[in-house]
C-alpha cells in the first residue's frame, strides 16, 4: 500500500492540475488477447490451485484417526475467458484435481474434477493504472473418480472425504484465484512507469477514465505525459479529447492502439524544447560532409569573394525555433520544419563571421514503424526545399542560386540528424516485459491507428 500511496502523490505533484488535458491514447484489447491470456495463465492457475488440505479425520470403530491428504496434481485443460460488458471478464476453468490419501494399509488416490467460475471487475485504480478484482467466485464439484485404493474403502468414507475436500477448496481456490489478480495488477501497474524519450526526457501513461467494456473489447484511455528535467510539458493549445473510433484497425488483432495528434505534437514540443532538433553542420575544408566553403560561396555572392580572399570553411547552424508541424492524413504523414540557419565563415583567426541566414520550409514523410514498445520514425523530403533570406551582412543574395547549393548541403546532415533522433522512439502504452508483434501502422485523419500482436516474454 505504501509504495502505491507515495506513487500517488508523486503523480499529483506531478502532473498538469486544473483540468488540462495531456495528450490522448486509446488501448483496445479485443477478443483475442483473452485466448493469448488463457493460454498464459493457465499453468499459472494451476500452480495457484495447488493448494494444501488439512488432514482428514477418518473414522476407524470408536477412533477418529488423523489421515493425510496431498493434492498430487492440478491439471487445467480448459481455461475459458470473456468479456462482461460494462464489468469485465468471466473466467470459466475446468480442473481436475488429483488427490492422495494417505491411509493405512492403502493409500487412495482419486480424481475430483472441479469448474471454477469468476467474475472480475476491471476499474481504474487511484493512480491511474487498470485495477482488476474478483467480485464472485465459486466452484462446482464433480463427484471424484478413484484411481487406486478402491478395495480397502466404503461409498460412506467416500463421500466424508470428498466433503471435507469439497470444504477446503470450495475456500481456498477463490482465495488463491484473487491472490493470482493481485499478482496481475502488480503487472499492470507497471504501465504509469516512467520510460525515457532521450537523454533528459520522459513520458508516462496512465489511466484518465474508468474502462469501457463491450463483448468485444475492453477500451483504456490513456492518456501520456511528457516531461523535460522532470517538468511536464503542456501544450500551449488545450487539447480536446481523443475519440477513437469503433470500427479501426485490423480485425483479429489482440490490441488497437489509437494515438492521437496531440501526443505527437507533444513528441516533438518535447524534442524541440530539449534542443535536440537543433544541430551544426561543422565546416571544413575539403571534406564531403559539408563541401561549402567561401571560394564556392564567392562564385554566387561577390561579397564573399571580396571579404575572404583565401577558401575557408563555412559552418552553418541550424536552429528550430518552431515546433515541427505533424499533419496526419489518410495514409499520409508529414512533418513540416521551419528551421533557421545561419552560415558563418571560419577566419583565419578561428573567429566565426556571420555571413547571412535564412530559413527553410522543409515538407518531409514521415514514416513510422514500432519495435518492441516504441513508435519509432523515418522521414524524406516531399518537395522543394523553400528558402527565405532573413538577413546579410554580404550584400545582395540571390536566392535561387543560393537554394540549390544550400539545400544540397543542409538537406543529408540534417535528415541524418532526424531520423536518428526519430529512430530512438517514444514508448508505447506497455507494462514490463510486454512487447508489441507484427503491428501494422495505419495513419487516420488526425490519428494513427496499431493494431498488433502482443509477446509477453518472462
Ligand atoms: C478429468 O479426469 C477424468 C478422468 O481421468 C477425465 O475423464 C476428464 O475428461 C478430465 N476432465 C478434464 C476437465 O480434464
Ligand atoms: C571548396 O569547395 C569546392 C566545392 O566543393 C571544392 O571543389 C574545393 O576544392 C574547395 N576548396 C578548398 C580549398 O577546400
Ligand atoms: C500527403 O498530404 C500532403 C498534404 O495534404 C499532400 O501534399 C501530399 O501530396 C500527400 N502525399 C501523398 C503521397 O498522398
């Protein structure tokens, strides 16, 4: 209770108050994450249900005579899962339980076969993660089978035994059932983990409203927080709630992840407001990186020449000042940057001098991809690089001999420096050890639609 009380102050401190929304997500766990579950859970269950069972007292003449009994196996062929719409999900497990007693002169081995029913409720906990509880459980016995034993027993000791065995279980299983979701939520609450963005940055996910569940799926909005030096970055416009629509995604899919405009927005608020888009394209002499210099420059702009009589490297410096502007369109995803640049000639001295800058609008695709538990991006340049001279100290620039050279020089360096920094990904909605398989990226009018497997991995 502790850790989760301080996690819960934590959070308030942390995050934005006053009903500022934080950009949206929607998880949607369909049908099939059920089957992948049961199949999981069900040695799990097993191992639960392997519970002790305190001696049986047999009756032998006037004696009551204290006699062990062991469960010797649980096996749970039949683990069945399924949505309760607006509640959660019912479980339906058949087992059998092999039990031995230990009496004398034979022990006796039998089989109860047991049906285990329970109803959980899925909520969202106080601290934003998805909480999961049992609210009715029971069991349904079978009368037992017995394996070995038989000769030396009556029908009456029979039906003493299953009823004291009966009695046990009929408490225990349940109970071990609810110990086995405290372990699940455990799990689960691993989803408002803070996970890194870059070097300074971070997000987290938690729960905003209470689940809706249909028969189909249960539908998580969660909602993201960016933080830079842990502050929380707010966006300047408030965002509107994130809707994602019913029918989106591949059908079959274990889970639909929708993730809004407003958390790539933040994204890249966040990228820009660390400095990390910001980058310098280092000049020297006769290298291919950045083949500018001031002879090259001289042959366009006279006043070049005339001020740097010798070649020297020109060093440009490009500068976000804007936050990139994603547009998210039907299969179609583009990043639009309005970097500003400054070219600077080395002197002989080492000293840089401000030849002129100017600003670009660059149109790029963005092309975006998971790994793991990360969205991660690629971009290319869509179009003409437009160019726009802010001011000189060379005289007259002639734009449209300038852009070619510019754009040629800016253009690698600084697609380079995106999708490296792109390709180190924001983290999805996850819990530990849950990684997302074969997602299929849909772009949306204002959205971007997963759908995908989901690995779990001990
Ligand atoms: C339980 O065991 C009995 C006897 O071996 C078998 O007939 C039955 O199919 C088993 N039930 C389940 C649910 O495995
Ligand atoms: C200046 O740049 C041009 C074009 O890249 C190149 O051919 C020339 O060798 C460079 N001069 C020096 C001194 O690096
Ligand atoms: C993507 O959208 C932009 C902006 O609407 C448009 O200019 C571009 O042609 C589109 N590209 C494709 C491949 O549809």
């Amino acid at each position: 209770m502790a850790p989760a009380c301080r996690l819960g102050l934590l959070l308030a401190v942390l995050l934005p108050m006053g009903g500022a929304t934080t950009p949206g997500t929607v998880v949607r766990l369909n049908k099939a994450v059920l089957s992948y579950v049961s199949d999981l859970g069900r040695v799990p269950l097993q191992r639960a249900l392997q519970v002790t069972v305190p001696h049986f007292l047999d009756r032998r003449g006037e004696e009551l005579q204290p006699t062990r009994v062991q469960i010797l196996n649980v096996q749970v062929p039949r683990l069945h899962l399924k949505f309760i719409a607006d509640f959660g999900v019912r479980l339906l497990a058949a087992a059998n339980f092999t039990f031995k007693v230990f009496r004398v002169p034979e022990p006796l081995e039998l089989v109860l076969p047991v049906v285990l029913l329970a109803d959980a409720r899925v909520a969202q906990g106080s601290i934003g993660t998805p909480v999961v509880s049992i609210s009715s459980c029971f069991s349904l016995f079978n009368n037992a089978i017995v394996l070995s034993g038989g000769h030396s027993t009556t029908p009456a000791l029979l039906v003493r035994l299953q009823q004291h065995v009966r009695a046990v279980l009929r408490n225990k299983l349940c109970l071990s059932v609810s110990n086995l979701v405290q372990g699940l939520n455990v799990h689960l609450g691993t989803l408002i983990g803070l996970k890194p963005v870059g070097p300074e940055s971070q997000i987290r996910y938690f729960m905003i409203t209470a689940p809706s569940i249909t028969d189909d799926y249960i539908s998580l909005d969660v909602n993201a927080v960016l933080f830079l030096l842990g502050k929380p970055i707010v966006l300047p416009v408030d965002a509107t709630p994130f809707l994602l629509p019913e029918q989106v995604g591949t059908s079959g899919a274990m889970a639909t992840v929708g993730l809004s405009q407003d958390l790539f927005d933040s994204a890249l608020l966040l990228l820009q407001k660390a400095g990390a888009l910001n980058l310098d394209i280092t000049g020297q002499l006769k290298s291919d990186y950045n083949p500018l210099n001031t002879s090259v420059l001289g042959q366009l702009i006279p006043e070049v020449a005339r001020q740097f009589p010798e070649p020297m490297p020109v060093v440009l410096k490009v500068q976000l000042g804007g936050t990139p502007v994603v547009t998210l369109h039907p299969n179609n995803a583009t990043l639009q940057l309005q970097p500003f640049v400054e070219v600077l000639a080395v002197a002989s001295n080492s000293a840089f001098h401000s030849l002129f800058s100017f600003h670009v609008v660059v149109n790029l695709r963005l092309q975006l991809s998971v790994s793991k538990a990360k969205l991660q991006g690629t971009t290319s340049v869509l179009g003409e690089v437009q160019l726009f001279v802010d001011s000189s100290n060379v005289g007259f620039i002639d734009v449209d001999q300038v852009q070619a050279l510019m754009g040629a020089v800016f253009e690698k360096p600084l697609l380079d420096h995106l999708n490296a920094l792109l390709g180190i990904g924001v983290a999805l909605p996850n819990v530990v050890n849950l990684r997302y398989v074969t997602p299929e990226i849909l772009v949306q009018e204002g959205y971007v639609v997963i759908s995908s497997g989901l690995l779990y991995q001990h």
